[in-house]
C-alpha cells in the first residue's frame, strides 16, 4: 500500500498534538470504560488511552525517523563507496556489513541498551545500525550491477564529469525507491523492538514518555480491566507496520 | 555435557500425584548450595535440601536440628556440640564432626568467596574432638549461641578440600541431609526433589517440585488451575479471585518489609534537611499507595506492629504550605508554579528497580505530583545488576524508590548506621549511631524497645528517606495440602508435616 | 468501611477467573434469619424497628455507637462486649505468665525491678493460683501501683464507673528509670476489670429473640471432636469450614435465584452471608480457645478474614476476631503475628494498650540474641 | 581447469569475509557487554563482599579495554568458559548446545511453515487472483503484523481459559498438556512455531518475496517454453526456486531469533533465546557471547551454503564469480 503522504502528515500532526502524560494521572478515573470523556476509556492510572496512543505515534517519528536517518545515511554512504569502487572496499564492507547483519537486530539493541541505558535514543540508533548492513547491501548491488551499463559509459563520453554521474543518474534516480523500501523495513524493526523489549524487560522507553510497547505491557502486566488498554496500541503497532511494508517489490 | 542434564531431555510430563507438591519462584536457583545462595528462592529451597546443627520448632523457639545436645563453657567464650547419631547424608554416608569443622571454614575461606560468610564471622576456631563432637571457640562472648547456629552443615566427603569452587561437581549432584534430595535438574529452570528416606522424621509429602514461573500474572491462575500447589507470595489483585475459590486458602504471615523513597544526602540540594522535608511534604503517599495495594502507612525505618515502632511520630502528610516554607528554608526560590535553586529550574533523577512489583505505578504517579507541585522528575527503571551498581557503589541518583525485607529481628544497623553497609542514602547521625549501639548490646527487652523508638524518632526527624509503607503478604495452598505450617521467612521449615491427600 | 462503599466481590473475579461452582448439600440455613430477610426484604424496616440505627452500627461492628442506640442493639452489643473482653483478659494472663517464664529462663530479671512483683499480681488475678506461687506477692511496694489497685477494686465492686478508668490508659502504669532509659510497666488488671464489668451488664439485660446480624445460621455450628493428635486439629476444623462454605455457597445461589431484586441487593451490599459467616466461625474459635485448642482457633480465625480489608475493623472482621487471631498466633507460638494483630485493635480501643506493651516485650525477649538479616 | 580455480579463490575469499564478519560480531558484543554498567557480582547477594576474589577469577576487573582485551582473547583461542552467574559453573559450550538444539526444534518447523505460507498465498494470488482473496490475503497480512507478544498471551490465556471452562463443566477430563505454559507438549509447541511462523509480519514479508520470484519465473522465457512444450512446471520451478528460497531462509533467520526470544518466554520453552535474555540479566558475559557467536556463526554459515549450492546449482552464478 503505497502511503499517501497526506495520510503521513496527519499521523505526524496528531501525534504532536500538545498532550501532559503526567497531567493525565488520576487515580479515580482508573479503569474507566468508553465512555463520554475518554472515547477509549482510562488504563489502570486514569489515563486517556486515545490521547496515549495518538501520543505513541511520536516515537515512531522521531526515533524511526532518526533510525531511518541513521540506516540510510550510513547505509548508502557505505553502499556506495563499495558499489562505485567495488574490490578491496566491497569486500571489507562485506565482512563488516556480515559481522553486523549476523547478530540478530533485537541482540543487538538489546546490548546497546544494556550497554548505553535503554531509552528513545538508544533504541533508534540500535535500529539504526542494524539495518545499515541491509540498505548498503541494496545500494552496492544496484550500484555494481549499473556501473557496467551503457548509458555510464555514453555519458562519460559526452563529458559529464564522475561527480554528476554518480549522485544524480545512480544513486538518486535508480536506487531512492530501494532504498526507500529498506527504510521502510527499518521502522518496521523499531515499531516492533521497541513492543518487544518493553514486553521483556527493564529496557524499553521509561515512563512517562509514551509509547505503544510500554502501553502494551502495563495493560498486559494489570490484568485486562478495559480491552482497549492493549487493544488499542497492538492495533497501532499493527497497522504502522502493515503501512510501511510496501506491497510489491520495487523495481 | 555432565550427565543429569542428558535425561531431562526427556521432558516425561509432570501430571500431579497425589503426593507432588508443586511451587511456584519468580527465579529458580542458579545454585543450590548454601554456602552462596542467599537468594530467598535459594534459602527456601536450601530448607528443603539442607539441615543446620538448630532450627525453629513449630513455636518459632531455638531448637536442635542435627545437634543432639551441646554444653557452653563458664566463660560463655566457647562451646561443645554433640551431633545425633541416627544423621545420614542423601548419599548414604554418616554425619561427622568433621563435616561441621569444614562447613564453618569454608565459609570463612577468602577463596571460597562465600557470600553468607557473615553467618560464622563470630567464631573464632572450630575443631572435631571426635567423631560426634564439635567445639566451638567464639570471638566474643555469647549468652545463646544456639541462636546462631542455624547455618546449614555440608557433606565434606562431597567436596575434595578448599577452597570450594562454585564450578564443583557439587552443583550437578547436591547433597545434604534435609527431608527432601535434589532428584533432578530439569530443562525448563525446574527442579524435583523426592523424599529423603533415611530421615530421621516422618516427611508427609512424597515429591516437591519448584516451577520458575517467570510472568507473575500467570502464577496465581496457576494455583487456580490447579497445576500449582503452593504460591509463596499472593499479588494484591489476585487476592479477590483466591479468596472467592473454595479449592484455595490464603495463609497471612507476617514480612517486616517496608517501602521507602530515599534521598541522596550526598547531593548538594538533597543534603539540605529542610529541603528533604519540603519534597516529603509535596507527596500524597496514600494516592501513591492506591494502586499497589492493602498496606499501612508508615513514619519511620519499621513496620507499625513491630515492637520498636514509635507511635507518637506522625507519618508525613501532604501539606502544600509547610512543603513551601521548608523548601524556602531549604534556599529554593518559587517562580510562578515551579521551583529554582540559583535562578536554575529544579531537575531531580530517581532510581527504582524493575524486579520490585507496581513499581512502575507508584513512580509515575509521582512524578505526576511533583510536577504539579513544580518540580520536574524523572525515573529510570534499573535491573538488578545496574541497580547494585549505580546505587550500592556509585550512589549516583537523587532519589531512591526501593523496599527492605526485615527477619523477626528487625536490625536496621545496616541501614542507618553510619559504618553500615547497606547505608547508600549516606545517613549520619551520632546519636542515631549511639542509640543503635546500646540496642545491639542491651539485655533487658523494655529498654532496647525504648532506644529504638527513639531512634526512630529521630531518623524520622531527620528524613534521610520518605517512608512509605508496609504491604500486607500472602501465601496461597491448595486445600488438597493438609497440616500446613508455614515458616514466615524461610516458608518450608515445617514442610515434613504437610501432608496431601 | 462505609457501608456504602462495600466492594462488590463479582465485578473483580469477572476478568480475573471463574466462579466456582457451587457443590454440597442444602442445610438449615433456610430457617435462619437470614434467609427471612433475603425472601421478604420488606420486613427488614419493623423487624428494625425504632432502633434503626442502632442495627446499622451493629452490622457494622460498631458496638459503641450500637450501645448508644438503646433497646435490642444495646443488649446485643452489651454481650459482644462481654465476649470481646473475656478474650483478651485471658490472652494478657498468657503474655504476663509467658514473659515471666522466658525472663527467668534467660536469668537476667531486673532484681531491683517492680517488674516480678507484676507478674505475681496479673497471674493472682487471672486466677492462675499455682503459677502466681512463683512470683512475689504481698502489698505494692509503689503506692501509686497500690491506690491503682484500690481504683480498679472500686471499679469492679460497682462503686466507681469504668469511665474513671479512661484517664489511666494513656500512658504507662510506672515509669522505672533505668540504665540510659526507662522501663514502661503496664496495668495488669485493666482488662480483667472491662471483662468483669461488661460480663456483670451483659446479663443485666434480658435475652434477645431478635437473631438480626447474629452469627445464628439456623443449625448450631459445632466443633470437630479434638483428633488424638494435635497436629491434626487445625486440618478437622479447616473441614468444618469447608462444609459450612459448601452449605453457604448453596443457599446463595438458591436464594439470589429466587429472591427479588431488592433482596439480592440486600444480600450483596450489606454482605449478609460473609458477615453471619464471620461471626459464627469467631464464635467457633473463642470456643476452640477456651477448650484449649489454640491450632483450630488459629485456623478458624484465618479463614474468617476478610482479606481484602485485612487490618480494617467493618461488617466482617469483627473486633472478637482480632481478639481470638491474636490469642490464637500467642498460644501457637508466633508471637509476632500476636503483635500484629493486637495492632489494629490499640487505636479504636486504648484499654488494650497495657496488653500491647507487654506483648511487644515478650517479642524482644524472645529475639534478643538472633542474628539480624535484611535484603532487598 | 582455469575457472574451477576462479572459483575456488573466489568461494576461498567469501569463506574469509565470512570469519571476518563472525570475528567483528564478537567484538561487538565482547565491547558492548564490557560497556554495560553492573556485572556479575551485582547479581550475587551481599556480592561485594567477595568482590576482589571473584573480579580476578572472572576477568571482570580493570578498565573497558582490559575487559574487552581478556574477552576477545579468551574467545579467540576458543575458550568459551563457563557460565557465571545464570548456571554457574556448567561450561558454556554445553549450554549454547542444549539451547540450539531445542530452538532449532522451534526456528526450523517455523521458518518451513512461514515459506509454505507465503509459496501457498503468493501462488494462490498469481493465480485465479480476484479481489475476495486479495482481500483475504490483506487481513491475514495485517493479523501477522500485530504484536507477537500479544499473539503470545493471548494464545496461552486463551487456550488456558477454553480449557479450564470445558474442564469445570466436566466435559472434558484434564488434557496432559494443560495448563500453559508449564506443562510441556504438542499444543504448546505447535502453538509456538505457529506464532513464529506467522507473526510479527513474518506473513507480509515473506508473501511479497515469494510473490516477486514467482512473477521473475512466471515471465521468464525458458518456462514459456516449456509451458508450450505442455512439460510439467513444478520440477522446473523447484530447481529454480531452491537457491533463491535458501537465500531468502538465511535472511528470515536472524530476524525470527527476536520472534524466538518473545515466544520462548511466553511459553516457558527452554532454548537459547530465553538463555540469552536471561544471561544479559545476570550479566554472565561468557554464555551471553557463547549464545550470540554460535547464532551468528550460524546465519553466516548458512549464508556461506546458499552461495555454494547457488554456485553449484546455477551455471550462471559460476560465470558471475568467475
């Protein structure tokens, strides 16, 4: 499904919305059902779950957005000094790209946050890192596989200089739509980690920032008084990453 | 590959005997040894597995376990300890003096790095006088050693010689002389233990297995689905759904333990008294408590039905003026609706662990109230090895929200003492120090009473921590186990007199 | 607890687990009173009578503000009374007879001390002849210990009014001045003098026919015979319960199936059934404890809570209850679950101050020499 | 005799990038355990107390870099030590086996249910097509993405809940593998490698690469012709689709070890994904490196063995390399 950016913006517009985590606090309004004031009732500290999960979309921006930072700018930096110059520095990003794509993503935040303290930060830049390997696979095997084209060689020929030629015909015109696909893959490892390791343990983002996994988890963790409590962020968790896994390969 | 895990493979399926009593620990063991474990998933499972030369009888009073009877020399600076005869080791060998001479120096031995060596610190010598008799020498003089002699002996026939090595085959084959041995380590973390026959007492249960039941919203459905006998600890919010069951029965015990948010009196802005006060006074503790559960509010370092608590102290209460007098005492400046120190707006950190249950619940809604009140907060949740180290050796953190477990005793020395081990809040008073002192070494009951309450008093006076509450604990049984005693802190003392129908 | 705010059992379980099916046969609980009043909720008004609130505060365990009230909640609660101070009379002779063996089995009583002479005078007074023999008698040495003596003498002849004895309860009997502190001494006959009172008013009242909020069930609720071995006991009376329960989850959902919507209402916020069921179970542990059987007083009493509001005097936890749970953890041995008991029962009634005190010494004593532990 | 030994250098150079990648795996996680705050001794109770024996014996004294230093040098000259802290003293070598070999028993079966799935769906959607499967094929791809970790829990409680009100009513009498997750057996199991098979978007990923190689064959001119010749396709499409599927198998594993970690917890499975959670736990550096080597060893390998079959298999890769 290809994402409309209007569909973008607004999920960008409502999640900063200005919305108090610590304001919402109240424990007479604990466990309310739907109902007038809250459209999806209360969890078990009388927090408003519709504000929340709006709310929980701010991580996804700002941590998937610096994740996505991250994987692509590192990724195609690599990815395209392989591919342009193929040899000795394909092969060493090959190990490097190898060493780090053989650690499962979710070890590796998970010792990242083990290591730096878990949190926002260090769960993006975690991501971050461990789809690097995979966008600079994309964009030297692009790259590699166009150097030899035709058209290259028939530029080169009418004088346009090495520069021109690299950053506009290969990399901005042939490889954005693949490389926008692995980013897409990118988020979709944060939104998911991030339910991940609030679900497992001590790691996840801190209270009281919100977000989708630490509301999963306390809905989870104080018996299941109002379904929307974990209804509602397994929902947005869902439909995050069903958008962001496009539908068909790019080409 | 050491061969008791091989069979485990096997994975028959554990339907429940009758004579299987199934328990539930948020954490199995790692090791089953005493001389390291001191987890109380370890110490309960040690009281299974392992005997001391004393224990507790059903009344809770000193008495002989694998020691028949013993003698304390005039000058009460040493004592001789006779071991029963009719003691045999899970393996079939006899207990021998010696086996008592090696436990206390392996305790004591740097290598061995035992963790409960703190238990045998106050002996000075111990020697085999032969086969069945023990003699102690002390390092001070002691008017009921028995008291002390509770730590559990180890088969030196087990072990070749010190230091004892955590890594020893020990660890794959425990032996001790307990009512129950380890039969088998198996592949999901649990263990079985089958009846020791050669005990020297009837044991009424067949075969007690612990479960590692990691996720607490599972154990008590557990217990309900009948796949679990015995829940040491009964969360608040299951307390409804056990009580309405006719196949469950909840037993109360009594668990010195009190919840507390300590401030960091090495810290500059927290060292400042009045300034500890005001934070004390912005705080709703009963709004705190809501969540977490049934328990009762406290104003200092014991529980309200403890002999040393003093009454006459009020527990703080929220109190939006007297907070603002103090923290202007205290040198904060109120600008508008938040307060700053040096013209800089007040920013705190505090620190709680994940292992302690709602704390989660309890920690944002304080940080709700204290940015109501203008002071921003804000928590990082800590596992238990972060924990140990960010506050046990570096006390970097401003607040502290934690939880003490107390025994019968109720010894806060380590706590608010200033040589104390355990002080992380960094608490020193002199007078504290001196009261603390005279109850350690008072022999009449009224005037150690007295000298506690009044140190309470005056730790409360001075409010090294905000102290909150204590919780009300369960256990939960399934009424198929009969003649159930339970120990309040080591929970399987009296296990040989349980019975299952 | 306000009554108002009584927590509605089913609501919680409904997440959580399953109700248990109800097995066992019917009992006579048909006839009892409760089961009147669930099938004609109408007749709860003129079966109150006058006396509304009076039965209100009854329920509640409130026998103070019941008292007040007059007519048939004032001689109802004029025998809880009786009941609730023949109890704790008989525990604080325990704790003085307990305190007195353990401080001479550890050798170092206080010689200079009025302490021993205490002792003598709790147990002479409870009536425990033999023990008292051990103990020195004779006149008080401290004359203001003599003329309290005096006082409660007046107080038990008729010539004075318990209230006399408000003024002496808030603070220690005798203040002796010790090495670095003080030794506060308790009153040892307070409570043996509300219990001869309060005995000598409740039979100054007639007997009541109205069985409102009593712990009568219909068929009277009888002991297990003692088994031969102790150990047993606690496991014959828990079967006790288990059968009453049965019997009681029956009728429940018999009687809600049929009963009105007012009736069912009645029956769930005033907790009629957990309420009688409280009150006959501590009516069956004061028996176990006075046929000296302190493991099934100790059982009974554990199954009675209300675990919900554990430490909260209200409808189910009765003030006796508290009474019976601390005397049974004494005579079973855990003196500190005593304590914690007797805790929740020091602030609504200040007469058991004395008995606290005492009891929170013979804990000390108890732990004087053990080795301290404290974790995380 | 000239290209065999193009292509011996070449796999020969693959096979030392692959050591490489397993060796800078190694520091990563040797440095990042260094780096976290608190170690094994924190774990233990009263732990300081022994500090100075233990931090000698377990190498855990000294800076970062002598940390990282003894690390790298215990793990090259393969010595994995024992555990510390989570099974102290049993050698890591044992646990890292006993902990593969139950989670291949789980990651194999759901790797094989997860590319049938997908194989199944995406030639179901080539085919007859239409819009009532297409949008069949959307909602499961949007049930696969929910979280695992609800998938999990409510596996277990609902299934628990089922069976414990048929159980109450009697009419059924208590099944061996009840109640979840304690009791082991074939429901749990099945359970678990359906989940991580199917779950956390596994579905919608898998479908999209399926269907992308069978829309490569489906246009492909050797297939028209053998369509034309009427031959039989399946053989044809097996042979085809063998090196692409093991590529895409060695790309799914890593990603199911998260999926692994979720459902071995939920369902109190013993394999190496709860050995690695709970050794980061106890900071018991020695196992959780063992755990996270062997698993990259193993992507890496399996990698390594789809480029061999590929250069087996497919003329063509043997020119590429050449």
């Amino acid at each position: 499904m290809t994402l409309r950016p209007g569909l973008i913006l607004a999920f960008i517009v409502l999640a900063f919305l200005p919305y108090d985590p610590l304001a919402d606090v109240g424990a007479m309004a604990a466990d309310l059902g739907a109902g007038p004031g809250h459209w999806l009732g209360t969890d078990h500290l009388g927090r408003d779950i519709l504000a929340r999960t709006r709310v929980g979309g701010r991580i996804v921006v700002l941590s998937g957005g610096l994740a996505m930072l991250v994987a692509g700018g590192l990724g195609v930096g690599l990815g395209a000094l392989a591919g342009w110059f193929g040899g000795l520095p394909a092969a060493a990003l090959r190990a490097l790209g190898g060493g780090l794509s053989a650690i499962p993503s979710l070890v590796l935040v998970v010792l990242a946050c083990l290591a730096f303290g878990g949190g926002p930060l260090t769960l993006a830049i975690g991501c971050g890192f461990a789809s690097v390997p995979a966008v600079a696979e994309a964009v030297a095997g692009r790259l590699d596989a166009l150097r030899r084209e035709e058209f290259v060689v028939a530029a080169r020929g009418h004088g346009i200089g090495n520069a021109r030629i690299f950053l506009w015909h290969l990399l901005w015109v042939n490889t954005r739509r693949l490389v926008a696909r692995e980013l897409g893959v990118t988020l979709t490892l944060l939104v998911v980690t991030e339910v991940t390791v609030a679900y497992l343990g001590a790691f996840g983002v801190p209270e009281p920032t919100v977000s989708w996994g630490n509301m999963l988890d306390h809905a989870l963790r104080s018996g299941c008084a109002n379904p929307w409590s974990w209804g509602a962020p397994a929902l947005a968790t869902a439909a995050t990453v069903w958008a962001t896994a496009p539908a068909e390969e790019p080409t | 590959m050491h061969r008791l895990l091989l069979p485990a493979l096997l994975l028959l399926p554990l339907i429940a005997e009758a004579g299987n009593l199934r328990f539930a620990e948020d954490q199995a063991p790692a090791l089953v040894n005493p001389i390291y474990g001191s987890t109380m998933a370890e110490a309960r499972v040690n009281e299974l597995v392992f005997e001391g030369l004393y224990t507790d009888d059903t009344e809770l009073a000193t008495t002989p376990a694998l020691a028949e009877s013993s003698r304390i020399a005039d000058d009460k600076l040493s004592m001789e300890v006779t071991l029963r005869s009719d003691v045999a080791w899970h393996d079939g060998q006899p207990l021998t003096a010696d086996d008592v001479v090696f436990t206390i120096k392996a305790m004591q031995d740097r290598a061995t790095a035992s963790t409960e060596s703190g238990r045998v610190a106050w002996i000075a010598d111990a020697v085999a006088l032969d086969a069945r008799t023990v003699k102690l020498t002390f390092v001070r003089m002691e008017a009921r050693p028995e008291d002390k002699l509770f730590f559990k002996i180890l088969p030196k026939h087990a072990f070749n010689g010190l230091p004892v090595r955590r890594s020893d085959t020990f660890r794959t084959k425990p032996v001790g002389t307990g009512p129950w041995r380890l039969a088998l380590f198996n592949e999901d973390n649990s263990i079985t233990f089958k009846k020791h026959d050669g005990w020297r007492d009837a044991v009424g249960i067949d075969e007690v297995t612990l479960r590692e039941v990691a996720d607490k919203n599972y154990q008590a459905k557990l217990v309900l689905y009948e796949s679990l006998e015995a829940l040491v600890r009964v969360l608040p919010r299951d307390l409804a759904m056990l009580q309405n069951n006719r196949k469950v029965e909840l037993y109360p015990y009594q668990t010195n333990s009190w919840w507390y948010l300590g401030y960091n009196l090495n810290r500059p802005l927290t060292a400042n008294a009045s300034v500890r006060r005001g934070l004390s006074e912005l705080v709703d503790v009963d709004a705190l408590l809501a969540p977490v559960g049934t328990g009762a509010r406290i104003s200092g370092p014991f529980v309200p039905s403890s002999p040393y608590y003093n009454h006459d102290v009020e527990p703080t209460v929220a109190d939006a003026d007297e907070a603002a007098t103090q923290l202007t005492a205290g040198g904060l400046v109120q600008d508008g609706d938040t307060w700053k120190k040096d013209g800089r707006a007040i920013t705190l950190t505090a620190v709680a662990p994940t292992s302690l249950e709602s704390v989660q619940e309890v920690a944002i809604n304080l940080q709700s109230q204290l940015q109501s009140a203008g002071i921003k907060l804000d928590v990082q949740f800590l596992d238990d090895a972060t924990w140990k180290q960010r506050v046990w050796r570096d006390h970097d953190y401003d607040l502290l929200l934690g939880q003490w477990t107390f025994d019968r005793n109720e010894d806060i020395r380590e706590q608010f003492h200033s040589l104390g081990t355990r002080n992380f809040v960094g608490y020193k008073n002199p007078a504290v120090d001196a009261l603390l002192d005279k109850a350690r070494d008072a022999t009449d009951p009224y005037v150690r009473k007295a000298t506690l309450r009044e140190a309470h008093k005056l730790i409360a006076a001075d409010q090294p921590m905000l102290f909150l509450w204590t919780l009300d604990s369960y256990a939960a049984m399934s009424v198929r186990v009969k003649n159930v005693l339970i120990h309040p802190f080591y929970f399987f003392t009296f296990a040989p007199k349980w019975t299952m129908k | 607890m306000s009554p108002s705010a009584l927590v509605l059992l089913g609501a919680l379980s409904a997440c959580t687990g399953s109700e248990s099916a109800p097995e066992g046969a019917a009992a006579p609980i048909e006839s009892s009173w409760m089961a009147d009043l669930v099938a004609a909720p109408a007749s709860f008004a003129e079966r109150v009578g006058g006396a509304r609130e009076g039965w209100i505060a009854l329920h509640r365990n409130d026998w103070r503000a019941a008292a007040a009230a007059g007519g048939d909640p004032e001689a109802r609660s004029a025998r809880e009374f009786a009941k609730f101070y023949a109890v704790l009379a008989a525990m604080d002779a325990e704790v003085w007879s307990r305190m007195g063996r353990a401080w001479s089995a550890r050798g170092t009583l206080p010689p200079a001390s009025l302490l021993p002479w205490l002792i003598g005078a709790a147990l002479a007074d409870a009536g425990r002849d033999e023990e008292a023999a051990a103990w020195p008698a004779g006149e008080a040495a401290v004359p203001s210990v003599a003329e309290r003596k005096r006082l409660h003498d007046r107080v038990r002849a008729g010539a004075a009014d318990l209230g006399s004895l408000e003024a002496t309860q808030a603070d220690a009997l005798l203040v002796e001045p010790v090495e670095g502190g003080a030794r506060e001494l308790a009153d040892p006959w307070v409570l043996r003098t509300h219990a001869r009172v309060s005995r000598q008013r409740a039979d100054a009242h007639a007997a009541v026919d109205q069985a409102l909020f009593s712990s009568d069930l219909g068929a009277p609720l009888h002991l297990p015979a003692a088994p031969t071995d102790p150990g047993a006991d606690a496991d014959a009376c828990r079967g006790t319960v288990r059968e009453l329960d049965a019997s009681l989850d029956a009728w429940r959902t018999s009687a809600s199936a049929n009963a009105s919507p007012e009736g069912r209402q009645l029956l769930d916020d005033l907790r009629l059934v957990e309420g009688a069921r409280a009150r006959a179970l501590v009516e069956l542990a004061v028996t176990a404890l006075e046929s000296d059987r302190p493991t099934c007083a100790l059982a009974l009493s554990h199954l009675a809570i209300d675990h919900e509001s554990p430490r909260a005097i209200g409808p189910v936890n009765s003030p006796t209850l508290f009474a019976a749970l601390a005397s049974a953890e004494l005579r079973v041995g855990h003196t500190r679950e005593a304590l914690d008991a007797i805790e929740v029962l020091v602030a609504p009634w200040p007469e058991t101050r004395g008995l606290d005190e005492t009891l929170s010494t013979l804990v000390v004593l108890e732990g004087l020499d053990r080795r301290g532990d404290s974790r995380e | 005799m000239a290209r065999f030994a193009a292509i011996g250098w070449a796999l020969a150079g693959r096979t030392l990038t692959s050591i490489l990648s397993v060796l800078v795996a190694g520091t990563l996680i040797v440095g990042l355990f260094a780096r976290a705050p608190g170690d094994a001794i924190d774990t233990l109770e009263n732990g300081d107390s022994v500090r100075a024996t233990l931090e000698s014996e377990w190498g855990l004294g000294g800076s970062f870099l002598a940390r990282v230093g003894t690390g790298m040098a215990r793990l090259s000259t393969g010595d994995f030590g024992e555990s510390l802290t989570y099974k102290p003293g049993v050698p890591v070598l044992d646990l890292v086996r006993t902990g593969v070999v139950t989670s291949a028993q789980l990651l194999l079966p759901a790797t094989l249910l997860g590319l049938v799935l997908a194989f199944g769906a995406a030639a179901l959607a080539g085919g007859a097509g239409g819009s009532a499967l297409a949008r069949i094929m959307r909602l499961l791809s949007g049930i696969s993405a929910l979280p695992l970790v609800l998938g999990a829990l409510a596996a277990v409680n609902g299934v628990n809940a089922a069976t414990w009100a048929l159980l109450e009513r009697g009419l059924i009498d208590r099944p061996s593998w009840f109640a979840l997750p304690e009791e082991p057996g074939l429901v749990r199991t099945g359970l678990a490698i359906a989940l991580l098979g199917f779950g956390s978007a596994r579905f919608a990923q898998l479908t999209r690469r399926a269907r992308s190689m069978l829309a490569v064959l489906d246009s492909a001119p050797f297939v028209a012709a053998e369509r034309a010749r009427g031959g039989p396709l399946v053989p044809l499409y097996a042979r085809h689709l063998l090196v692409p599927t093991l590529r895409l198998a060695a790309d799914t594993l890593p990603a199911l070890f998260a999926g692994l970690i979720v459902v071995e917890r939920a369902f109190h499975l013993p394999g190496a994904g709860t050995s690695f959670w709970e050794s980061c736990a106890h900071r018991d550096w020695p196992l959780a490196a063992g755990l996270a080597l062997a698993f990259a060893a193993g992507v890496v390998g399996l990698r390594l063995l789809s480029e061999a079959v590929a250069v087996v298999v497919d003329p063509r890769e043997r020119e590429a390399l050449a």
